[in-house]
C-alpha cells in the first residue's frame, strides 16, 4: 500500500506521541523491576558500611583514638581509596566500579544499562540515609549542649569563627596568588575551602572525650555553628563569582539576614514552645509519645534551614538548642541515641568512602603540583584555625589550644567546597587535589590532636595540683 505524504506525517507525528507516551512507562517498568535489586544493594551496603565503622571504631578505641576517626578510616578503607565497596557517582565512579554492583550483577545477570540504573539509585539511597545521619548528629549535638553556656561565650565563639574564617582565606588566597601564580576566581575559591570547620566531626570528638559541655568546648561548638553560616555565605560568593565573574550583592544579605533571623529567631520561640512540647508528650499514649514529636520538630527545622537555602543540619542544630531546654532532656537524649547509632556511621563512613587517596600518590607527575601546593594548604589550614584560640578574651585559664586545634577539622564542609569547585570548572586538577588532600589530613589529624590538647587543659593542671597538695 502506498500512503500519500499527509497520511505519512500522521503516521509519523503518531510514532513520536507513541513513543514519547511508552518512554516514562517503559522507565517506570524498569524502575519497578529493578526496586527489588536496589534494595538488595542498599542492603549489602549498609553491612559494609556498618562492619567499617563498628571495626574501625574499636580498634581506634583500643589505640586510645577517637572512634570517629575509626569511622571514617574504615570509610576509607571500604571506599574509592581501596576496596571500592562503597562509591558514588559523584566521586567520579561507574557501577563498574563498584564491587557490589559486580556482585549484584553476576547473581541477577543484569545489562551495563542496568548496573548503571542501579548504581545510581543506590547511592542516592544511601547518601540520603548518610544526610539523615549527619542532621540527627546535629540534633543530637544541639540536645547535648547547654543553651545558657553558649549565650555566655557567644560574643566568643562569634569572634573565634570570624577569625577563624578571615584568616585562613586572606592568607591562602594571598599565598596562592603570590607564591603559586595563581589565576585570582580559583585562588579566591581555594582560599574560601579553607574557612570551613566541620562541626559534625569535632563535636562529635568533643562529645566522646567528655569536653563538649566545657567552656572550650562550647566555644568550639559555638564558632563552629558560626563558621557554618559564613561559609555558607562564603560559598555563595564564590560561586557566583565562578560561574559570573561578579558577585551577587542581593543573595549574600538574604544570606546573612536570613540566617541570623532563623537562629535568633528559633532560640527565641523555643522558650515558648518547650511547655507546648511537653504537653503534648505527656498526653500522648503510644510508643513514641516522646521521641516522634521531638523528630518532626527536629526535621521541619530542618525542612526550614534548607528552605531558606541555609544548611538542614544548623535548623537540626537549632531544634536540639531548643529541646534541650525542656523538661524531658535527659529522657529524650537517651531515646535519641540509638537512633543517632543507627544512622551517624553512615555518614562518617561515606565520607570516608568519597576520598580518593589516589591523589596523595607521588609517582603519577599530575599529582606533584597539587602536591606542593597541599603542603602550603595544610599549613595555613592548621595555623589559620590554631590562631583562633588566642582571640578568646576574657576567659582566665582557658585552653587555647584546644579551641584553636577544635576549629581545624574541614570534612565534609570542605568536600563540598573541591566538589563545587571542580563541577564548576573553577579548579584545575593540581588545586582540587591539593583541596581534597588538606581536607583528609585536616579531618584526620584535628581528633587525636583535639584529645592531646585537652590532656593538658588548664583545668585538669589544677585539678592535679591541689590532688597532690592534698596527698
């Protein structure tokens, strides 16, 4: 049959709809289909990811180590740096890669297309479960801290997180541009991943020593919170000068006011929300009567922080500040931490994962330049967060160097500032690894340095002092 040209394109026109219509449907299948094999991966994953932590966490333990640092070593370990269990797509990895992916495919005989279907959608599963760990860390951190300390050395921890910023990126920046040769956006953008403090890691730390309630310790947390929100600002500027060359004036006031109308704010209407929170827990009769309230405040914080493009973990930081000052403190701390158990190793352990140490490796010539420049990066990393201590004033027998050693951890905070970077095309290859080098050494070094610091804090001096007068 022959068919005129109008018949044709009809026919034509029908097929594109036709398959324009089967295409979501057909995607829809085989993301049906694969559901069951994603799960199988999340599943495999997380026994790795929790054999990681639990291993690296008590053999650090027995080394008189942080567990933290275990944690994240072990993250290392089962990461794109050695035995490629646990990658991500972000990082750079292909579900080829992966070894659990392989594992999955030889047992389903599954397609190149599948694997990376699957792959994908299980690290997106797994990176959420990781961001959920990090927001109850927070709000773990916020319950453990006591509200009235932090309003005390809050005009300190404000002037120790500025210091703390200024520092570091005046004096990479500078270094970077002078010493290096530096082109200025990728130097600006180098300088700006030095102002971050990851507070996860350190109040974690601070929190297994025993220090997180002290005057140092609370300082620390303060600066670190403070920190968080300038280098959210930080970030945005840079960004934007990425991706213009110029700098958006309007975004980074919203930023700035925003930001410190939902801290003030929050800590404000807490006062009045703690009787209403335990109200309702009294009258509730099920399990959970405590803990289910105390997490959708603590998750539509949250929701708030990310809303008004902030940080999810400073709204779950703010709700644990506020619950903190409630009756049922004590009871909901000890609800809350098998929950943080299940989900904070996750995200230690993925961050870990994300580190390629690959970078570190003399012997590739690629490596050599972001090498020497890592060097003076981690220099001014350690010195730029050290010097914070002595902008604390007013404290008689303060541990300096324990607030300034408390400031050095990047993590995360830092991943996040290479990543953007290099997405961006700001960075070369030589800087982003010297980033990411000063981020795994400064993550990795600031836990056993932070213990050592608190070792010879002033308190315990005089504590010994007047055991051996009394002796």
């Amino acid at each position: 049959m022959i068919f005129s040209e109008p018949i044709l394109n009809s026919f034509t026109w029908f097929n594109f709809l036709n398959a324009g219509l089967q295409s979501p449907l057909l995607a829809t299948t085989n993301e049906a289909e694969y559901a069951p094999i994603v799960l199988t991966g999340v599943l495999l994953s997380l026994v790795v990811i929790y054999l990681a932590s639990k291993i690296g966490g008590e053999l650090f333990r027995m080394m008189d180590l942080p567990p933290v640092l275990g944690e994240l070593v072990g993250g290392v370990l089962v990461g794109a740096s050695a035995l490629h269990l646990v990658v991500f797509p972000d990082s750079g990895a292909a579900g080829s890669d992966s070894i659990i992916m392989t594992i999955l495919q030889f047992i389903n005989n599954l397609s190149p297309d599948a694997v990376t279907s699957i792959f994908q959608s299980q690290s997106e599963v797994v990176s959420v479960l990781a961001e959920l760990g990090v927001i109850i860390l927070l709000f773990e951190i916020g319950l453990e801290s006591d509200l009235k300390e932090l309003q005390k050395v809050g005009y300190q921890a404000t002037i120790v997180a500025c210091v703390g910023v200024a520092v570091p990126f005046a004096a990479g920046t500078a270094g970077l541009i002078l010493l290096f040769h530096a082109p200025v956006i990728p130097a600006i953008f180098a300088g700006a991943a030095l102002t971050a403090t990851s507070i996860g890691i350190t109040s974690k730390v601070l929190s297994e020593i025993g220090q997180l309630k002290s005057r140092e310790g609370q300082i620390i947390v303060g600066a670190a919170v403070i920190d968080d929100i300038l280098g959210i600002i930080v970030l945005a500027v840079v960004a934007s000068l990425a991706k213009t060359g110029e700098v958006d004036i309007f975004n980074v006031i919203y930023l700035i006011v925003s930001a410190t109308v939902f801290l003030i704010g929050s800590i404000l209407l807490g006062k009045y929300f703690n009787q209403s929170f335990v109200a309702i827990a009294d009258k509730l009769q099920t399990r959970g009567n405590l803990i289910i309230p105390a997490f959708i405040f603590a998750f539509f914080m949250a929701f708030l922080g990310s809303a008004i493009h902030l940080e999810a973990i400073l709204g779950a930081f703010a709700a644990g500040l506020v619950l903190d000052e409630t009756d049922k403190r004590k009871e909901l701390d000890e609800q809350v931490k098998p929950v943080a158990d299940m989900l904070v190793p996750v995200f230690f352990v993925t961050v870990g994962a994300k580190v390629d140490l690959g970078v570190l490796n003399p012997l590739v010539p690629g490596n050599r330049e972001g090498l020497i420049i890592a060097t003076f990066l981690i220099a001014i990393a350690i010195i730029g967060k050290v010097v914070t201590g002595w902008a604390v004033f007013g404290q008689p027998g303060i541990n300096r160097l324990a607030v300034g050693v408390g400031m050095i951890p990047r993590g995360e905070v830092g991943l996040v500032f290479a990543a953007i970077g290099a997405a961006s095309g700001t960075l070369d290859k030589p800087l982003q690894a010297a980033i990411v080098i000063m981020v795994i050494l400064t993550t990795f070094l600031a836990p056993p340095l932070l213990r050592f610091a608190f070792k010879q804090s002033p308190e315990e001096k005089e504590s010994l002092e007047k055991a051996n007068v009394i002796g």
